[in-house]
C-alpha cells in the first residue's frame, strides 16, 4: 500500500499589498486561503509571516476546509481586500478556507466569528455561548489568538466583555483593532441611512 502525505501536495502562493491598513498578505494552499497577515510595516515582512503561518498550518496535521471550494483567484481576493482596508464593506463569507488541525471546539468557534457581520461585535462569552461552551470565553479568547487567517476569520470583531477590546495579535495590536471595528462602524453607519 503506498502511502501519500496530503500536504506535500499542497502548494503554497503568497499575494501581498499595501493597504490604508499597512501591508497584507495572503497565502492560498491549493485553492483555498490558508493564512493571512496584516498591519505591517512592508509588503515583505507581511509575505514572510504569512508564508511561515501557512507552512505551520499545513505542518500542524490533518488539514479541514472551511467552505465551498469555490474558484477564487488570489489578485481576486486581493482587491477584495484592498477595497476592505479602504472602507468597503465585505465579511468574506463566501471564501473558501483551509484551516490546519482543529478541535471540534475550534471549528465552531471559528464558524461563530465567521458568522458575525461586518460592523458588529460579540463578546469572547457570547461565542463561547452560541458554540454549547458557556463560562470558556478564555477558550475562545485562545482560539481568536492562534487566528492564522485575521479578517477573513474577522477575530478582530470579538472583544472583550465589559467595553474592553481583549487582545490582538497583529504587529499594531490593539490599535489596529480598534481602527478596523471604527472603519467597520462608519462604513455600517453609511450603509444604513
């Protein structure tokens, strides 16, 4: 019987841009993205990062798409993004994901932080709630902090009981968080009335 390790068939492309939101890289694993950074310095340092969370997540075992597989090209998703970072309105919803090994509990915390809309927020303990986890907000907090796929896993919208932001693990931190929810509030605020 010959055995075949699935991700070494599995390639590797990284796109990069410079955004209003610093530069953002996206990596896609076979036709799904797989990682994604932003808020750097330079569209290189974005690329290296992302490249490394990609490799980790297909390293990391057994990997589960998150999805339709539908047919996204990169430069798609890239302007997608860019619109994003200058104020567009977009959940991502629709892109296919490919998440590296998860638990049960992971993978339904992150469908929960798929699912919030853009220009809204859930608190770490309302997503642990509406995954059958009540009292594991720390959990969920975890699980936002080893994001490998930020704004199209958008964690930056999950904060903290109490008016806090909680935590963010992009270069700006929470500044960057704190911008993306404003940017995503103004643009909801338009978008309304």
């Amino acid at each position: 019987m010959l055995a075949t390790d699935r991700r070494a068939l599995l390639s590797v492309d990284v796109a990069s841009i410079e955004s209003e939101i610093g530069a953002l890289a996206v990596a896609f694993c076979s036709d799904r993205a797989c990682a994604a950074s932003i808020g750097h310095a330079s569209a290189r340092e974005a690329e290296r990062r992302v490249f490394a969370a990609a490799q980790e997540a297909l390293q990391s075992g057994r990997t589960l798409p998150l999805g339709d597989a539908v047919v996204l090209a990169p430069e798609t998703l890239l302007a997608r993004l860019q619109g994003y970072a200058a104020g567009g309105e977009d959940d991502f919803f629709d892109v296919p994901l490919l998440l590296g090994a998860m638990t049960p509990f992971q993978r339904r915390v992150v469908a929960a932080c798929r699912a919030i809309p853009y220009g809204s927020t859930r608190t770490y303990g309302q997503i642990a709630a509406s995954v059958g986890s009540r009292g594991a907000a720390r959990a969920v907090g975890q699980v936002m902090a080893s994001n490998r796929i930020p704004l199209l896993v958008p964690c930056h919208r999950v904060v903290a009981s109490g008016g806090g932001l909680g935590g963010f693990s992009a270069p700006q931190g929470v500044d960057l968080k704190r911008r993306l929810l404003a940017m995503e509030a103004r643009a909801a605020e338009l978008s309304c009335c």
